[in-house]
C-alpha cells in the first residue's frame, strides 16, 4: 500500500537539549549531517519515497536555519498546490514542541491533523538517522491488525528521556513497554517512528487533554499497552539514534564503512536535500585524502584521513585533518592540524595550531569561531 492516504508529522525539535552545542543556534532538524544533509531530511525523504504527499513539520524555536533550508519543501516534491509541506508552529503553548510535551505539540496540531483527509498519520523525530520503506511498513501495520506500529532497533537503548522500550511476543505484539528503563542490556528501543489511524489519535488526544496527561510514551503508548494492538516493526540495515556529541560524531564516522553508507543511502530510495549548485571538489598536487567524504566546493591541498568534510571546506597545505568533522565554509590553514574535532560552520584555524580531542570526546568549535 502506498502512503497516499498518510498524513505525515515531523518533531523538529525533539531532543533539541541532548545536542545543545549544535542546537544553539539551530533545531535538531537543521542539524548538518554526512557532508551535505541536515537530519530532518531522512525523516522527509522516507516519507515521500513512499507516496506522503501531506507533511507538517512542528517547530518550536531556533527555525531560521530550518526554515532557509526546507524552503517551498522543492527537493522532496513538496511544493504544491494541494497538501505539500506545511511548517506548524506550536501556537497552543508557549513551551510546546519539545520531546517533553509532545502531547502539547500535538493539541497544538490537532487542527491541521483533524482538517486532513488521510486516515493514517505517521510521526517521526529528527534525532533518529534510517531508511526506512514507509510502504512495507504499513502493509506490516494492516497485516497485523495493528493498532499503533512502532520502528525500533535492537541494541543499547540511546541515553534520552521517554525512550520506549517494548517486550514482545512471538508475532511482533508488544507484550510489555517500558519508558527509559534503567538498564545495560541490548532492548528493543523504539525509534520515533509511529504510525496509527487519524481516528484512533483523535480519541487518544482527546482523552489525554481531559486527564491533564503531557507524556505521550507514558501516557498514550505505555498505558494503552493491554487495550491496544500496538506492534513493532524492526528497521532493517542502518540505523541510530543521536542522543549526544558522542553518538553524532560517531554516526558520522560510521557512514566511512561503505556497507553502512550503502544501507543509508539505498538507491532505491534517495535521501534528498536541498541543492546547491558548486564546482566539484578541488584537489592539490600534493595532497592526500583516504577514506573520507568529500562534500562538493571544497579545495583541499593538505592531507585529509578517516574525516567528514562539507561543501565549500578549504584545507591549506601542510594542514592535517583526521578523524574529523568540518562544517561547510570552514577554513584550515597552513600547518596546522585537528585531530577527532568536530568544527562547525564557517571557522577559522589560523596557522600552525593543533587541536587534538579523543573518540569518545571529540572537541567542539562553535560556529564561525576564529583559533
């Protein structure tokens, strides 16, 4: 079945505070990701590749860069002249948005999501990085019988609040949830990735705003685990969830393995992005460049390894960058070298300084910041 008949809803901002050094200035869907993406595009291009052609896309704050960066939603087929792309301010609460108070959010939308003449709805978060096909998981959801179908990954649960976690039986039903358990042990975490009818949404909000509940994992999922069908469908190949500087630095390091970045960007359905046209990459006589993604525009004459680099990056020679992450625009001049850093837009290392972090503590240069 084809996602015609799916409205689909995007948190930009959800999780915004476990990546506070990137969402300062930005939401956790503008976040640059993989050399020339920003997270809330794998959240996009899954849906449109299944045939959604209606999505709101919730914000709270911080929206400039989101907003330059979605534009008319041209790039994943979403300018039109019916449904299309719709940018949905929180305008019920003022605190509204965040992964908190997504039941908020969600009384904030409840117009647009009523008004909607698709009788599925399918949310999804920016902080979880897949693709997934939208198509197979509705034909799983209709299957099943199922109430409310979940994505969710086996494996250590991410270190974020409201994280389900579901026990299952045998033919995928969930048996038991929990809500962010303490625990050390591989689960069956859920990656924001929830499908369910308009109708049934409708009854389960309308209950929740008259019993005062704000957890929507809490209150909707978890409380209704015996009184509905709820289902998990586990996504397939590559697939994380960001929940610190840590697990962004290391989901970007893990798309130099090719199997990784071949799963993430199937052929067969594209993540797309907003283009910018650019000469290709430039690179010197005397540079080297191993295991490495290149974005398009950067001029590289120094030695380049195991390093994220996005568009219009310029390494001088004698500079050294491994194990790194380099935002668009940034500047790294002569001799000098980075080493598990992860620099944002537009900075400038002047000559001859050394910035070394560690795997598991990358060190972070804010935005157009001059060392």
């Amino acid at each position: 079945m084809t996602g015609k008949n799916i409205v689909g809803i995007v948190f930009s901002n959800a999780y915004d505070e476990c990546l506070s050094e990137l969402t300062g200035l930005r939401t956790m869907g503008s976040v640059p990701f993989a050399c020339r993406y920003r997270l809330i595009d794998f959240a996009l291009s899954n849906m449109v590749n299944s045939g959604i052609e209606k999505v709101g896309v919730v914000t709270k704050s911080n929206y400039q860069s989101l907003m330059d960066h979605l534009g008319t939603g041209k790039p994943w087929d979403l300018s039109r002249k019916t449904e299309g792309m719709f940018l949905l301010p929180p305008f019920s609460t003022a605190s509204s948005g965040s992964n908190g108070d997504k039941i908020a959010s969600l009384k904030g939308i409840m117009g647009f999501i009523s008004r909607s003449t698709e009788e599925y709805v399918l949310f999804s978060d920016c902080n979880s990085v897949l693709n997934i096909d939208i198509e197979e998981l509705m034909d799983y959801h209709m299957e099943k019988g199922s109430d409310v179908t979940i994505v969710y990954k086996n494996g250590k649960m991410p270190a974020l609040s409201n994280v389900i976690v579901m026990e299952m039986n045998d033919s995928g039903k969930a048996t038991k949830i929990a809500v962010s358990p303490v625990t050390e042990d591989n689960v069956n975490y859920s990656l924001n990735v929830v499908l369910m009818k308009k109708s049934l949404l409708e009854r389960l909000m309308h209950e929740a705003i008259s019993l005062n509940y704000n957890d929507f994992e809490a209150d909707i999922i978890q409380r209704n685990v015996n009184k509905l069908n709820i289902y998990g469908f586990e996504a397939k190949g590559y697939a994380t969830t960001i929940d610190s500087m840590q697990t962004y630095f290391k989901a970007n390091m893990e798309l130099l393995n090719p199997e990784n970045c071949d799963h993430l960007f199937d052929k067969e359905r594209p993540v797309y992005t907003k283009v910018r046209d650019d000469m290709p990459a430039i690179y010197g006589l005397g540079s080297n460049v191993k295991n490495s993604l290149i974005a398009d525009g950067c001029i590289i004459d120094g030695e380049v390894e195991n390093s994220i680099l996005f568009r219009g990056v310029r390494v001088e020679k004698g500079a050294v960058v491994k194990n790194s992450i380099v935002m668009q625009g940034t500047y790294v001049a002569q001799d000098s070298s980075l080493s598990y850093v992860v620099a944002d837009k537009s900075v400038v290392i002047t000559p001859g300084k050394t910035l070394s972090g560690a795997e598991n503590y990358p060190i972070y240069i804010g935005k157009a910041i001059v060392i």
